[in-house]
C-alpha cells in the first residue's frame, strides 16, 4: 500500500509542479547592498571609512561583496575649469556633475563577506574617493540555480573624503580698506596670519590667491588715484588670472582719480558693482550712468578717499563679488569713534572633491547711502547739519541736481586754516582774548588767563604769546609764534606732505612727527594723519620671483605663505 500512495503522489505533482510556478532566474533576485549614510565626522585625517547594508537572495547564498573606488582624474584644478561662476559658484544642482569622464576608472579596492572598509590615505592630504559596491552569489551545490554565480546592480554612487585639521579646512580671512579721513591700517590677515598691514601707500593694495592651497601668488600696491601709469598696470596683471584664484583689494588713503575702463573692466570680470560707479564719477570718462545705485551722480564728490574692500573671482561676473563701501567722512577729535573703514570678514571652506577652496558667510559692511540708495538722515555723524537747516522740498527743481547730502569731513587737516582764523592768528603775532566795541572801549576776556585756550592751542603747543591790537603791547605771556614746533607745516606744508615726499623719519616736513602729546602732528588725527613715525609696517616679502618682459607674473610659490602643503 504505501509504494502506490506514493507513485499517486508523483503523477499528481510533477503536472501540477510544472504548470504552476514559472520558472525563475536567480540573478535578477538579488537585493543589492546599499552605502551607509557617510558623514565627514566618520573620516579621519589618513583613513576612509565605509560601510553598506546585507545584500539577499531567496534563491542564492551571498559569496562575496565587491567594492569599488575611484578618485578625481586631471590636474587639481580641472572641476574649476567645469563649473560655472554664476552665483558666487553654489554647488551644482544636477547629480551628475561632473560626469564620470572626469574620475579615474574604477578600481576593486576590497572583496570578502564584511560590510566595512578602511581606506588608508597620505597623512594631510585632502584625499576624496567614490565607493560603490556590489553582492555575489555562489553554486554551493547541485540543486542550486546556475545563476547564482551572478552579482546583483551596483549601489548608487557614495562621495567621501578625508579630514584635515581644522586650520586647514576652514579659513578664517579679513579685508580692511581705508580712507583719506579716516586714516588707519590697511590689512589683509588670512588664517590669523597678517599678509599686509601698513598705512604709508596711497591706491589699492592687490593680493591673489590660490584658491588649490589658498598660496598668495602676488602682492602689490598700485597708486590708482595720482599714477594713471599704475592703473593700467593693475588692470593689466589682474587679466592674468582666472576662476582658479581670489582676488582681494583694499583701499590705502585714495584710489578714485585715475580709474581707467580697463581697471574697471578687469574689477567687473572680477564681481565688482561700486567701483566702476566711482569711475564714472571721479575718472576720466563715462562708463555708465545709474539712477537707483547713484541718485545724485555725485556720489559725494566732495571728497576723495571712500574706504573700499573688494574679494571676488575672476570670471564671477559683475556685482556677484564682495564689496565693502563706506562714507568718506570722518573726526579727528572723537577717540572712541569708530573710523570709517570698510571690512569684509569671511571663512573659506575646502571643498574636497572639486579641490579648491570656497567663500561662505562672508560679511561685507557697505553705507547706506551706496547700499539703498539712503543717504544719511539730518544731526547724524556723517550728515550733521540740523534738521531745520535742511532745505524743504522743491517740486519746480530737477531732482538729479540737488545733492542729497554734503559728507563732513572732520578732519584737523580740513579745519585748520578755520581753527587759525578763529585763534586770531596773524604771523607773526597773536591777538586774541579782547573784544572791542563800537565805541572803541576795549574789553579783555574775564577769565582767569590759565584759561586763555584757544581750540588751535589746544591742538598744537598751549597757550601762545598774545599781544594788544591796538598798541602791540604784550598782554599774555607764552610761547611765541615762530618759537612753537613746525609753524611753516601746520599752516602750509602740510597740504603736500605724504610718506613719499618728507623724507626719510619726515624731516623735510616737521621735526616733531607723531610726538605724544602734539595732536596737532600726531598720526591718524593730525594735519597729515598719514605720518606715523610708530606705524609697524607687515607685509609677506617675496622670495624667488621670475618675472615675463611686459607680462609680469609670479613663479611657484613666489611667497612664504599658503595653508596646504604642496605635496598634497
């Protein structure tokens, strides 16, 4: 009985067996692994570490993963090359950016049955890889599908990178441009390290660098407000770099008068807005007019010296840059006032699959005058004369010929030909303190005469020697006009001294430069505030430098600064 039941069984099961459940192909089951979520906290300086989920099969039994890996392919700054400037150079949007043409074939870096892999690399190289990874199946015995030797789709592709310290990989920098009336330290400090700080040049300070290793490749001041010669000369060494570099300018006392279009061009191509206004305003020609940036056309033409920053890439397009614009005004006698200074501040992150550095949360502080088009309102620092001094609108006038405001300057260089005037000063004698009325009757100052203390005075060496308007006879006894230090250059010279023109420790202009105590010559607030004999000068020097006959161009490593080592 039980040989029949069993033969019964057989006819009845092969038919049904074989209509029943279709026939099955083993490689197309595979659940294929997938790349763990990779996160920059995961790398380390030398090592890569990935892993991936179990792949399975219902018909196979899993033999080995293979994984795959491969690196950028070209010279380091071939993705710079490939991607476009719009923007301040966001990330791309499409996935596929690059494109695989641009990586190196792939190559199996690991094979087994484990599900983590460490990538050993270089120590401080900023080393980037892309994984993918693949399951395999075995024929472990007779009864098994022969498609089981198969291996399922790749994973979608993973991009990592190592770590490097973190003075490497974020970069802090600052830009600082000055004024004529608020003069200080121009200064370039990148990674807490100063590339530039000096306040004895005239024009705008150039620095480049390169954004593979953030090296400076060139250093130079060009006098653009009185050397035509050295403005054409910029804007002829700024056309020698492209999107692989970041150009950083900061204005030194003035730089508008001599502006030519090709400086302004060579900025524009760089992502400059503001300067080609102020070349359209202070320069020889016209380049463009505009209505909503510059309401006036004026743009306060009073005064030279606007403090101006700038950082930008060549080829970003005009306006996409960084600029920092502040009102020419300024004090001399507030000490606590903040100058007037423009000042971008920004980190540079490293970007490690394209290989070069980019600018994220930069801050760049520009007045509102330049910035809304909103000049600054009655009774304030840069506006100050009262509110019911100001004119009332004129519907019958044309709006573009009224300034919208006249910038202060207040400056000791501005107002001292006022102060001498108000101090009585008549060389080679003072009078002062006595007033005389309509009926002749002479009046002296009340006071005690240890207040007899003019605001000229006050500034320069106290009391002076005084004398009656009416007879010459001495009234005050103090110091005599011609005794006190460098009369001939606070009353003339002063108007053409320059750190170029005084000589050397500025002897040929006053013997008693920056002395504690004389404001009247003291750096920052005197009648020439550019001559500081204690201004510390810091500037990177050069080292070996070759240099193209009209085309000059630094070599490698023309100065002993860069962030990234070389070699890597």
């Amino acid at each position: 009985m039980p040989p029949l039941w069993s033969f019964l069984l057989v006819l009845v099961a092969r038919p049904v067996g074989g209509s029943y459940f279709p026939e099955v192909d083993a490689s197309t089951t595979w659940q294929a692994p997938l790349m763990q979520p990779w996160d920059p906290v995961r790398a380390q300086q030398t090592s890569i570490t990935v892993a991936w989920t179990p792949a399975w099969n219902p018909y196979c039994t899993l033999n080995r993963y293979e994984l795959q890996a491969r690196r950028p392919a070209g010279a380091p700054l071939r993705f710079a090359d490939l991607e476009s400037l719009a923007f301040r150079e966001t990330d791309p949007e499409d996935e596929t950016w690059p494109g695989d043409q641009e990586w190196t074939p792939w190559m199996t870096s690991y094979t087994g049955v484990g599900r983590v892999y460490t990538l050993r690399v270089q120590a401080l190289t900023p080393y980037a890889a892309q994984f993918r990874v693949r399951s395999c199946g075995a024929k472990t015995k007779a009864g098994d599908f022969p498609q089981c030797e198969s291996c399922s789709a790749w994973s979608p592709i993973q991009t990592t990178h190592a770590v490097l310290s973190g003075a490497v990989d974020k970069i802090n920098f600052i830009v600082r441009g000055t004024g004529m009336n608020a003069p200080d330290y121009t200064h370039i400090e990148v990674n807490r390290q100063v590339i530039y700080r000096r306040r004895d040049e005239t024009g705008l300070v150039l620095a480049v660098f390169r954004r593979l290793d953030f090296s400076l490749q060139w250093l130079r001041t060009y006098d653009t407000h009185r050397n035509r010669s050295q403005a054409l000369l910029r804007a002829d060494h700024l056309r020698l770099y492209n999107a692989s570099y970041f150009v950083v300018v900061a204005s030194a006392i003035a730089w508008e008068w001599h502006a030519p279009r090709s400086l302004v061009q060579a900025m524009e191509f760089c992502g400059a807005f503001h300067f080609g206004q102020w070349a359209h305003i202070f320069a020889e020609r016209m380049h463009y007019s505009s209505n909503s940036s510059d309401l006036q056309q004026t743009a306060t033409q009073q005064e030279f010296g606007h403090p101006y920053a700038f950082m930008g890439i060549p080829g970003i397009g005009s306006g996409m840059g960084w600029e920092s614009l502040a009102y020419n005004s300024g004090h001399y006698l507030a000490k606590d006032l903040k100058m007037q200074q423009a000042i971008i501040r920004g980190i540079a992150y490293l970007d490690y699959v394209a290989r070069l550095y980019r600018l994220q949360d930069v801050i760049a502080n520009k007045a509102d005058f330049y910035l809304k088009s909103q000049p600054p309102a009655p009774e304030t620092l840069h506006n100050p004369m009262p509110k019911w001094k100001q004119q009332k609108l004129d519907f019958l006038s044309i709006p573009g010929m009224t300034p919208a405001y006249t910038p202060y300057v207040g400056t000791l260089r501005n107002h001292i030909t006022a102060l001498s005037e108000a101090n009585g000063t008549v060389p080679p004698h003072n009078y002062a303190f006595v007033l005389v009325t309509d009926a002749k009757v002479m009046k002296v100052d009340p006071r005690p005469a240890s207040l007899w203390m003019t605001e000229l005075e006050r500034v320069w060496e106290g009391q002076s020697r005084r004398y009656f308007p009416n007879n010459g006879t001495r009234m005050l006894l103090g110091t005599r006009l011609v005794d006190m230090s460098c009369t001939d250059f606070i009353f003339h010279t002063h108007l053409f001294a320059s750190p170029e023109s005084c000589g050397a420790n500025y002897t040929d202009c006053c013997n008693r430069i920056d002395v504690p105590g004389l404001m009247a010559t003291q750096c920052g607030i005197g009648v020439s505030p550019t001559l500081c004999v204690n201004s510390t000068v810091t500037e990177i020097e050069k080292t070996n430098v070759t240099y193209i006959e009209n085309r000059t161009h630094p070599a490698k490593w023309p100065y002993k600064f860069w962030v990234i080592d070389w070699l890597s």
